[in-house]
C-alpha cells in the first residue's frame, strides 16, 4: 500500500466468508423461491383481471421470469424475440420455448405447459414471415377460445407489428401489459426480499473485488470487470450497463467505462445495475479514491452533498407518501451542481429497474402521479457535480415498510 493511504478492511468482509476466493453459494431455502413463484403468478393474474385481459402474452425474458421463473438466453431474447410465454388469468400457464430447449423449464411448477414456440422474425422466417405470423397467431387465438371465457382482450408487452396485426385479424383487442406488468412486479413478496437480499450479498462481494483492486494502473474496464466475475460465477445473470469511470471521466456522467488507468488520488465512481442471483436487481452506486487516499477538499464536499442528498430522501420514505409530496420535501439541490445533476430521485426496482421514477424536483412537473406502497423496493439516487470536477455517484436500494424504510445494502459509505 502506498504511503499514507488508508483502506477501509469493513468493504473487504464482504468478500466469500471463507476467506478463500470461492464462489458465494445461495443458503436459501429452495421452499423459499417456490413461494415467491406462486405469489408473482397471482400477481400477474391479479392484474390481467383488473385490466380485465382473458391473458398476458410476454415475450420481455424479464416479465417471464417473473412471471414463470423460466428462463432462457436471457440477454440474447432481449433481442430476439424467439420464446414467449401467454398467461391466462383464469386457466392455465404456457411456456413456448425456443425449439431444443423445452427440457430446461420441466420441473417449474408454475408453468401448465411447455410448447415449443413458433418463431416469425425476419431473421429465421425471411420472405416466409406472413406464413410462420400466420400459424403462430392460429395456435394464439385458439388457446383464447378455450381459456378466455369469451374475453377477447389480450395484453401484450414487447410484440414486432405483423403479431400485432395478426391478432387483430382474428378479433382479438390488443392492449399494453405495461400497467399489468409494472404494477404486479412493484409489490414485493417476504420470501421476494429473501431472495433480493441474496443477490444484494453477491453484488457486495464484486463491490468487494472492486474496491480490492481501486490502485494505481488499474483502468476502468479491469474494475468493472471483477463485478461482472464476482456475478458470473455466484449464479447471476448480467450487468445492464458499464457505469464505472474515474478522475475526469466521471464528468458529465453516464460515460461507459474505457482502457484509461485511474491515477492516485482520483475519484472512482460507479452504479452496478446487476441482474444477480434469481433474477433479481442489485442496483446500488459507491465512489471513492483511487489507491485509498484521502479526500481532497473538493471531494469531501460533493461527497458530503451527495450522502446528505441520499439520507434526506431516504428518511422522507414511507407508506401513503404521494410521489409529489416526496419531491416538495426532497432534498434540493444547490445551485451550482444543478446542470450536473442526475435525471432521478428515485426509482424502483426488482428484477430489473421498474416503475415507479420519481424524476428530481427540477425535473418533476411532468412525473407520474401514485404513492409509495409498503412492500415496494426503491433506488434513492445523487449524482453531485460541479463545473470542472469530479462527479460523486451514490445510491442505496431500501424496502418500504409499515413504518418506513429499511436499508436492503449496507456496503459503507466514505469519511468525507
């Protein structure tokens, strides 16, 4: 360690237990995710019959993980819409799975049924689409005829246009599962924050790892990539993004990590936006000085903001707390970080980033009106800046309770 630097041992517990470097083995119990598959599926068919939808046809891999607890080439199907799942909200559950790989969802006891799916876009079917559209839509409409008690409304939530246009023809009402799918997800589960506190515990582990290895010489695409190991090989599933710069870098924000090394003394801030273990979100954001150095005053100063910003509106969180009424009370920002500031205040999250977002107050007249809800899980967010400095990236991911708040992380922050 070089000459006066200080490192902060309390990050490096994080890594495995054992004190060997191993992958982080899940203690939880298998009944515990057998619960929070029957509670999401009620969850969904609780929506469907509120927007009163006979069905939900998904093809976002996020919404059937969700939903099904399948999944498959998850980042590949983001883009390529080869499995799909439909979701009667009073009958049966089936999976279309991508041909060949029918086998990996057996034993899931959510799903009624495994078809292999029928796959349309121009990529596989070529001038053959209007064919391989049209049968697809056939075995679509006539699940609906035996499941959807005469309802012909369908939701839908990621769907190329001939789908869309050959379920019409059939007289099927298309609708978005936007609202169905938003609104199920943002209500947690007990057994749901288990298993969201065990990917939080992975994604603190390659926090670990990136703080281990915050010297001198390390570029930005070396530390992030001991997140992506950390994930990898303790069962997550992928990075959303590659939010990880140092010194001059980190502003403006949202630059994607490089080869530039980071020098002594310089910031080094990062968001990890980590799918993990289960399929749930570890979305949580640390900054601090490359080769543990101690703070220049101008770092401490953004530093202070920031974490005043992030306890501030972390404190006002609680159930029946209207969206507007947490952004009159939020923390505002001074004036001279204003241009830098970050888009949000807040904003949920599950398995992914989710509704709600809470847009900062400068930005707020044309946010979205509800409420905090227990059972909610929330990003509280700051990204403080000046003209010519470094930026500061915090956030903390926290459980709204009967009474409050809870804190899901608990990585420390800095001594500014």
């Amino acid at each position: 360690m070089m000459q006066g630097a200080f490192r902060d041992d309390r990050k490096l517990t994080y890594l495995n237990a054992e004190g060997a470097d191993k992958p982080l083995r899940s203690p939880v119990p298998h009944d515990v995710l057998e619960r929070a598959r029957i509670y999401r599926l009620s969850r969904i068919r609780k929506l469907l019959r509120q927007h009163d939808c006979a069905a939900g046809l998904f093809y976002d891999p996020v919404n059937i993980r969700y939903a099904l607890d399948s999944s498959n080439m998850q980042v590949w199907t983001l883009h390529n819409p080869m499995r799909y799942a439909l979701i009667f909200a009073e009958g049966p559950a089936i999976l279309f799975e991508f041909k060949g790989c029918e086998h990996l969802a057996q034993g899931i006891a959510t799903i009624n049924e495994i078809r292999s799916a029928v796959t349309w876009m121009y990529m596989t079917a070529g001038d053959r689409v209007e064919e391989r559209v049209a049968r697809w839509a056939a075995e679509i409409g006539d699940l609906m005829r035996q499941h959807g008690g005469g309802n012909r409304q369908i939701a839908s939530d990621r769907m190329e246009l001939p789908g869309h246009h050959a379920l019409e023809a059939l007289g099927l009402t298309v609708v978005d599962a936007g609202p169905v799918t938003e609104i199920a997800r943002s209500i947690k589960s007990p057994d749901e924050i288990t298993l969201m506190r065990w990917t939080i515990r992975v994604c603190e582990a390659g926090m670990a790892r990136i703080y281990q290895h915050s010297v001198p010489g390390a570029t930005e695409r070396e530390l992030w990539a001991h997140l992506h190991f950390e994930n990898a090989r303790s069962g997550g599933d992928w990075l959303e993004t590659k939010l990880l710069t140092c010194g001059d870098h980190t502003n403006p924000w949202y630059a994607e990590c490089t080869d530039r090394e980071c020098q002594a003394g310089e910031m080094i801030a990062f968001d990890t936006d980590m799918i993990g273990p289960y399929g749930y979100c570890a979305d949580l954001s640390r900054s601090w000085t490359c080769g543990y150095r101690p703070m220049t005053q101008t770092q401490s100063r953004l530093y202070g903001a920031a974490l005043d910003q992030i306890n501030h509106n972390m404190d006002l969180l609680r159930p029946g707390l209207s969206f507007a009424d947490y952004n009159a009370r939020s923390w505002k920002i001074p004036e001279a970080y204003l241009p830098y500031r970050y888009s949000l205040a807040a904003h949920g999250v599950g398995m992914a980033d989710e509704w709600p977002v809470i847009a900062l107050h400068p930005d707020f007249a044309g946010n979205h009106g509800g409420g905090f809800e227990e059972g909610m899980v929330i990003c509280v967010e700051s990204l403080i800046a000046e003209a010519g400095s470094e930026s500061v990236k915090l956030e903390t991911q926290v459980l709204i309770t009967a009474t409050g708040c809870e804190r899901l992380d608990s990585f420390p922050w800095e001594q500014p």
